[in-house]
C-alpha cells in the first residue's frame, strides 16, 4: 500500500492526529516509568529477609510500677515463653526487624576509627536470638548464656562478642573471613566477630544497606525492649494468644500492651510500598483506556467523513481488506509518531525521577516493552472502526446528499 494517500489525508486534517500522537507520547512516558516504579516496590516486598517471618511474632509490654525489676523481670518473661509448648525460641530485643525503627551505629576495623568502616544496624538479643530470628548461622557460633548482659542504663558501655551478617562482614574484611578478628566502636572499644549469619534484614526496608546487620548479646533496656518469640511452623496464631493469657497472669510490674505476628508488622511497614504500586497500576489503566478512547475516536471520526471516499474506492475496485488495511496503517503512523515522541519523553522523566528522589535509571526494555503495549494497544482500538469503514457500500460513491 502507498503511503502518499495517507500522508495527505493527514496533512488536510492533522489537529485529530497531532493531539492523540501526543496522548500517547504522554501515556509511554509515563506507564514505561510507572511500571519500573511498580516493579521496584514489588521487588522490594518480594525480598528474602533472612528470617522466618511467618513463625515469628513480638510482645510489647510497659513497666507500671516501681515493683518491675527489669532484668530479672525479663529473664522470668523470657522462660515463660519459652516454655510455651509450641514455642521454638524466645529473646528479648531492642528492636524490631522489618518495622522501621531500631538503632544503628558506625563499626570500625581499627581503634580510634581508623580503618575500614560501615554502618550497622544493631539488635540487642541473648542466647536464643539466632534460633528466635530463625537466621542461618554458617560461620562460628553463637553468644553463650554468660556473655549476655544488661548495662545500665545511658551506660557507654560495650560488648565483647558481636555476630555479624555476612554483608557486613564481607564490606568490613572484603577478600578474607571476618571470624575471629575485632570491630571497635567510635571510642576505640573492641568487639571480637564469633559468628557470620548468611542473612538477614534489619529495621528499614528502604535503607540501601538493610542487610548490614550486627548482633549484639545484651539483655535491652526495659524502655525500648520487647520479647520476640518463634513459634513451630502453623502453630504461630495459637502461641500468640497463649503468650498472652500466660504473661498477664504473672504480676512483675508490668502489662502487656499488644501481641503481633512479624509477618503483620512487616506487611505494615511496606504498607507505601503497595498503595504506590496499586495507586501507579490504576494510572497505568487510566492512560491506556483514554489513549485507546483517543485512537478510536479520531479512527472512529476519518471513517464518517470519509465515507464517500471510501465508497469511492470500493467502486474502482478495493477490497474490504484494503479498506481495513487504510485505516490499520494510518493509526500505525500516528501511534508510531506518538510512540517516538514518548520514549525520549520517557527518558527525560526517568533522568529527572532518578535525580530528583535518587531511584535507579530507567532500564531501556521497559521502552521497548512500553512500545509494543502501546502500538497493540493503538491497532486494537483501531480495528472496529477499520472494519466498519470496510463495510462502506460501493453505491456511497454515487449519491449526492
């Protein structure tokens, strides 16, 4: 088929043409960089913790009187629960994993901050903490029971031992093994890595170093501390509640404010996460339903002004599949046109997204992919049109009125 026919029959009318090229300019550069955004969210709620989230759930409690004690008030807590009978593990901790708030603090390979350093997302737990975490340990061992100290409070205090993740550990020692040998803290006090954990995931989803975690054996302070608590696999709901009753019948000076599974507070925290990916979803469907509406209405509109034309045409000889084809071609030409405009569109927005909030460059596949929606998207909405222009009678082109 000639192009020159088409050609001028857009150049007679081009407003129609130019206005829904634009249309689709603006939904490729937008859906192209929604859905890397999407992408990215789910990616990010998709990822391995490390830990076993769906067996393992917190209890928040809060001192009331002068009668808690609270190291030996913890310690009767903690063997209550893990007397549970369907309770793997249990340990106090400072923080908790996935929730998006804990503590964190620069390690260092040599005294007074010389050497190597990176920041470390610390957790607080005793003895029990690698099996209430659910992380793998691969390399060295775990705390021994008496190692495991509460300070005083506002202490400057340090630890002797510390377990790092291996993401930390091979940032800190990149090229050799991290076991045995010392991180300090900011005044210069040593701390000897016993254990590497293959993996695990620390207090915030969004920081770009969530698997630098460091453990530390210390018995939290009653004001942040919480008890973590892992249950065998299906029975997490029903230690839950049995935690509960068992805790609030013991009177130690202090009350239990609320008992959630991790899988729960996690889900929280990507709460943002997934209202951006379904809010950018249904921007996605937007911009395709009202490029499809622009593309059939503008195909919709050439066939009714042109149906002398058409019939025309169907006298000298045109097939219906000729007609079909016309109009296919036309629709191709302006998408084509939009489609260009809306990858360097696409790119632009990208850069600037990218600049502006710091996420990763637009990966060019996604235009790719965005091109091909958006043509198939455009000859879809034009093909009724199409083939109802196809269905003009040759007798059109004998009538006057």
């Amino acid at each position: 088929m000639e192009l020159r026919p088409i050609l001028s029959a857009l150049r007679r009318s081009p407003t129609g043409a130019i206005l829904v090229a634009l249309q689709i300019a603006l939904a490729l550069a937008i859906t192209v960089n929604s859905l890397y955004i999407i992408s990215q969210r789910i990616e990010r709620i998709g990822r391995d913790p490390g830990l076993d989230v769906a067996n393992t759930f917190i209890v928040v409690f809060a001192p009331i009187g002068k009668s808690f004690n609270g190291e030996a008030a913890m310690r009767e807590d903690v063997q209550i629960l893990r007397g549970l009978p369907g309770v793997v593990a249990a340990t106090t901790i400072n923080a908790v994993p996935l929730s998006g708030g804990g503590s964190g603090t620069r390690y260092f390979t040599e005294p007074n901050e010389k050497g190597k350093s990176d920041q470390g997302n610390y957790f607080e737990v005793d003895e029990q903490g690698i099996a209430a975490l659910g992380v793998k340990l691969v390399e060295g061992r775990n705390f021994d029971a008496g190692v495991v100290t509460k300070p005083a409070r506002n202490s400057p205090g340090w630890v002797p031992e510390v377990i790092l993740t291996r993401a930390i550990a091979d940032e800190l020692f990149p090229g050799q093994s991290a076991l045995g040998k010392s991180v300090y803290d900011g005044v210069g006090h040593p701390a000897q890595v016993i254990g590497i954990v293959e993996k695990m995931h620390g207090s915030w989803p969004s920081w770009d170093k969530l698997d630098h975690v460091v453990l530390h054996p210390v018995i939290a302070d009653e004001s942040q501390a919480v008890y973590l608590v892992r249950a065998r696999p299906g029975q997490r709901d029903a230690q839950m509640k049995l935690a509960e009753e068992r805790l609030s019948a013991v009177d130690n000076g202090r009350i239990i404010r609320r008992v959630r599974s991790l899988e729960y507070i996690a889900a929280s925290t990507y709460t943002d996460d997934r209202a951006m990916a379904v809010y950018l979803a249904v921007l996605i469907g937007l911009l395709l339903g009202i490029a499809a509406l622009g593309i059939f209405g503008l195909a919709a509109f050439n066939v009714s002004t042109r149906t002398k034309q058409i019939g025309t045409r169907r006298a000298v000889g045109a097939r219906r599949t000729d007609v079909v084809r016309y109009f296919l071609v036309e629709n191709w030409l302006i998408t084509t046109a939009g489609v260009v405009v809306g990858c360097l569109l696409a790119l632009l927005l990208g850069y600037w997204l990218s600049t502006t909030f710091e996420l990763p460059r637009l990966k060019l596949y996604y235009l790719v992919f965005g091109a091909l929606g958006l043509w198939c998207v455009g000859l879809a909405a034009a093909l009724v049109p199409a083939r109802r222009a196809a269905g003009v009678s040759p007798a059109v082109a004998t009538r006057t009125v």
